[in-house]
C-alpha cells in the first residue's frame, strides 16, 4: 500500500515538473516570437529576440521573492505569472522597518517605499542609504516549511510509540514508512562506523538525513526553490558537521596529524600539512558534493527542455523533432533526480559518520569497543 502511493506520488511530481519547467521555457518563447513580429516602435528596434535559455535555467536555480508557479501567455504575447508572493522585511536608519510583500514590484521595475527590487536584490533608491535585510526569500521559506514538516512528522511518530503502536504491533502509515528507513541508518551508517557511541549522534544523523531528503523532495515539486542546490545551505550544513567532528576528536587524532608516527623525519615535513589541509577537506566535500548534485540536476532538466525551443527557432521541424528525444531524457534524468534525492541525503549521513568516527578513532573508547 505505501508503495503504491510513493509511486503515485512520484508519477504526479514528475508531470507536474515537467509541466513547469516546459511551460516557463514556453512562456519566454511565445512572448519573443510576439515581440519579434511587433512593429518597430513597439519592440527593441524590432529586431528578434532569441531565446534566452540562461533566464530560463537561473531563473529557476537561484533564489527569489516569489515561488513562481506557471507563466500564461495571453493573445498579445503578454505573460502573467501565477505566483505565491513573499515577505519583504528591509531595515534602515532613515525609514525603519518596512514589511511588504513582493507584489508591490511589478516585474522589478516600479519602486516601492523607496525600494526597488534589481535582478532579485532589494536596492534602496537613494544609493547613499544603506540596509539590512530580513526578507523571507524563497529558499528560507521553503526551508522554514520543511523543517515544521520534519517536526510533525517526527512528534506524530513519537506519540504513536508512546501510545505502543509499533511495539506490540506492526506500524502503520508513514510510521510504517520510516521505522525502516530509521534502522538502516542506525545499523549501516552508524554502528559500523560510530561503534559503542552510536547514541550519541544517532539523532544528528538522523536529523541531517531527514532535513536534506525532505528538502531534496521539495525541490522537486514544481514552483519550489532547489534550496539543497544553494550553496548557503550546503555551506550551513558542512560547517555544523564540522564542529561536531572537531568536538569529537582527541589526543590520539591530533597527534597523528601534528606528529604521525612511523613516518622517517623527512616526510613529515610533506605528511603534516597534508594532514592538516583534510581536516578542512573534509567538511568541503560535502559542501560541494551536495550542492553540485542537486543543482547540476535541474540545470540538465531545464536545458533539455529549452533544446525544444532553441532547435524551434532554427526549424520548426527541427524543434518537433528535438522534443521527442528532449521530453525522453527528461523523463529519464528526472527518475534519476528522485534517486539523487534519496543518494545525497544518505551519503551526506555517511560521510559525516566516516569523519566523526575517525575523529576518535584510536583512542580510549575505540579500544573499549574491540
């Protein structure tokens, strides 16, 4: 029964998505080919306006002020977008606080309060003034969102235990789903790698598994933000994990590091400083490793889906002809982005369970555990 649904789910986000990305791609097209065929005094120099695949790709992967559902395209080649605004939180020592919400600027170009919202950025228009701003952008929001979703979740199937479901009978429900999910990461990534601590930081690898699956499912729905494709996020995530790994650590680590032993005095001189370099290389493999997965993803899903468009302004022969194989490996590379979902969330975790467990490797305990 779970399977059928996560499958249903799948199917629904997958034609949804490819809905969205194909109907900004088109949006963007249709209002060129409007613009192309308008006089001269009614366009830029009435020249036509390829299209531009860079507005669609970024314009998707980089934050925002508005989740951005679908672009209509009306008779006069003129685009409405149907979005969900957000809130704008500017501060400054001439007007205060202002809050308003995103919609007052109209596609970037009317002020506001005397602000103007420029290529995403909130700029004041008296340029000496200087600001501080709290918005809640797209990525925050969403990130705010998974984060309740991630305690609910959890409290829901805290409460089910306490009431004895699942222990003197089987669990059901999204209990059912991730009491399995749970266990893997308790006997696979933590036990052979934490070993007799493997209490100790089950729940922060539970809690970095979860958040980033949870967020990477989001990023797949369509008119969210990609937020695990934001290097802010990433950056976040590898810096907590590498305080935990610096807390972790001992005598036994440190002095490998500064002094390895059984090493000849000569190549110590080049062990050393490779030795403190990973204890930093080590926290930016997963920055970099999350972050260029899930982004790299939606870049290779939007530009097959502009192929469409760019092969359509050459030939429209040729750009019937591009869709077939462009809708194919879409299909194709979007199965794959749901894997990834799943496959970054867990390498993360056991990456991150790696590194703790050599940071105390070694010492005391790990004596203690053989």
């Amino acid at each position: 029964m779970n399977l059928r649904l996560v499958k249903r789910f799948l199917v629904v986000v997958f034609a949804l998505g490819l809905v969205q990305f194909s109907n900004t791609a088109f949006a963007q097209a249709h209002a060129n080919e409007q613009n192309a065929e308008a006089p001269k005094g009614h366009s830029s120099e009435g020249k036509k306006k390829e299209f531009d695949a860079n507005e669609v790709i970024f314009g998707h992967i980089l934050d925002g002020h508005e989740f951005h559902f679908l672009d209509i395209v009306g008779d006069n080649g003129e685009k409405h977008a149907v979005t969900i605004p957000l809130p704008i939180i500017i501060y400054s020592e001439k007007n205060g606080f202002s809050v308003f919400m995103s919609s007052k600027f109209k596609h970037g170009h009317k002020e506001y309060k005397g602000y103007n919202l420029v290529d995403g950025v909130i700029v004041p228009s008296d340029k000496t003034e200087k600001i501080y701003d709290f918005s809640l952008t797209r990525n925050v929001t969403q990130m705010l969102l998974a984060l309740t979703l991630f305690v609910v979740i959890m409290l829901s199937i805290a409460n089910s235990y306490k009431k004895g479901q699942g222990v003197t009978s089987a669990p059901k429900g999204i209990q059912g789903f991730l009491e399995p999910i749970v266990i893997f990461i308790r006997d696979e990534v933590a036990k052979p790698n934490l070993r007799n601590k493997v209490d100790k930081y089950l729940p922060y690898l539970l809690t970095v598994f979860f958040f980033i699956l949870i967020n990477n499912i989001f990023g797949l729905i369509p008119g969210t933000a990609n937020v695990t494709g934001n290097i802010a996020f990433t950056v976040v995530l590898g810096v907590i994990s590498f305080v935990v790994i610096l807390f972790s650590t001992n005598k036994h680590f440190w002095g490998h590091i500064i002094n390895p032993p059984d090493v000849p005095f000569l190549v110590k001189f080049i062990l050393i400083p490779v030795e403190v370099l990973g204890v930093f290389i080590k926290p930016f493999a997963l920055i970099i490793r999350l972050f260029a997965n899930m982004v790299a993803g939606h870049i290779i899903i939007i530009c097959l889906i502009s192929l469409i468009f760019i092969f359509g302004q050459i030939n429209p022969i040729a750009g019937w002809g591009a869709s077939i194989f462009s809708v194919a490996f879409t299909v194709f590379i979007y199965l794959i982005e749901v894997l990834v979902a799943f496959l970054q969330a867990f390498i993360f975790t056991m990456l991150t369970a790696v590194f703790i467990g050599q940071a105390f490797e070694g010492g005391h305990d790990h004596k203690e555990a053989h």
